[in-house]
C-alpha cells in the first residue's frame, strides 16, 4: 500500500513539474478567442453616461524592466499615438508613461496603487473616477495586433456611445 501511495505521489509531482515548463506563448487564434469582448449597453438618452469626460491611460514601470515590459509599454504608446492623438490634444485622453521608482510622480504611484509595471485605465465621469488595473495585456503581449486591437477596444469602450 505504500508503494502505491508513493508511486502516486511522484506521478503527481511530475505531472505538476512538467506542467511548469511549458511554453507561455499563445497562438494569435488562441489569443483573439480569449480577446474579452466589450459591449456597452444603450440607455435612454437622459441615462446616458457611458462615455467619460476624459480617460487616463497610465502605464507604470520600474527601473529595471523585462523585454515583456517593454513591449507592452511599447505597444501602448504605439496604440495611443496612432489611434489618439487629437483625442490627447483636445484633453479628452491623458496618457503617461510613469516611472514608479521616480519621486517626482509618488502622488500618483499612490493613489493608483500601482508596483512593478502595470497599466491602468481611469474612466472619469464628473467628479467620480473609476480606476481599473488591466492586467489582459500580459495575455496578449506576444502578438503586436491582438494586443493593439484589445487596447483600442478597451479604450473605446470609454469614447464612443
């Protein structure tokens, strides 16, 4: 009986060993079917308050950042300058990249709660702010247009009725 807890047990742990190893890479179908989907809900128009006064997009990194990080900075940028630029000129989208690790932005470190690198979205309405860590972005930031095409869904969902 014990041999065969045993022989268990290690079958267990090597199953749960090799588990570990596998590739993290997503092919781009797998990536686009596990894309949420982002629908907004039409209301009466005296209801209406679906589209935001303005939007913060911030992306936070350390110092020492990963080639992960990097893209994903990257492709946020790319995303927001392509896709946004009168939206950032009119002042409808404030986007940033902040530096955790710099002093001159710990305000704003704080009130996002934000370490190591992570992006947020700040949906404001009025006086009400709603903060929102997307962490989809490490899903998909293998493939360059799934994860442009999510951001650009993602931050639409906040502009468009």
């Amino acid at each position: 009986m014990k041999n065969v807890l045993f022989v268990f047990g290690l079958s267990v742990l090597l199953l749960n060993l090799t588990g570990c190893t596998g590739s993290s890479e997503v092919s781009p179908e797998k990536a686009e079917s596990l894309t949420p989907t982002i629908t907004i809900v039409s209301t009466p128009s005296s209801d209406l308050k679906e589209v935001v006064d303005s939007l913060q997009v911030y992306y936070f990194h350390g110092v020492n950042r990963c080639n992960t990080c990097l893209t994903i900075g990257e492709y946020v940028r790319e995303t927001i300058e392509d896709k946004y630029s009168s939206e950032i000129e009119n002042g409808k989208i404030d986007y940033r990249e902040i530096n955790i690790d710099d002093t001159e932005d710990r305000d704003l470190v704080n009130k996002f709660e934000a370490s190591g690198s992570s992006l947020y979205l700040n949906a404001i309405r009025g006086e009400d702010e709603t903060i929102e860590k997307d962490m989809y972005v490490w899903r998909v930031a293998n493939d360059e247009t799934v994860f442009k095409r999510y951001l650009e869904d993602r931050i639409n969902s906040f502009l468009v009725n």
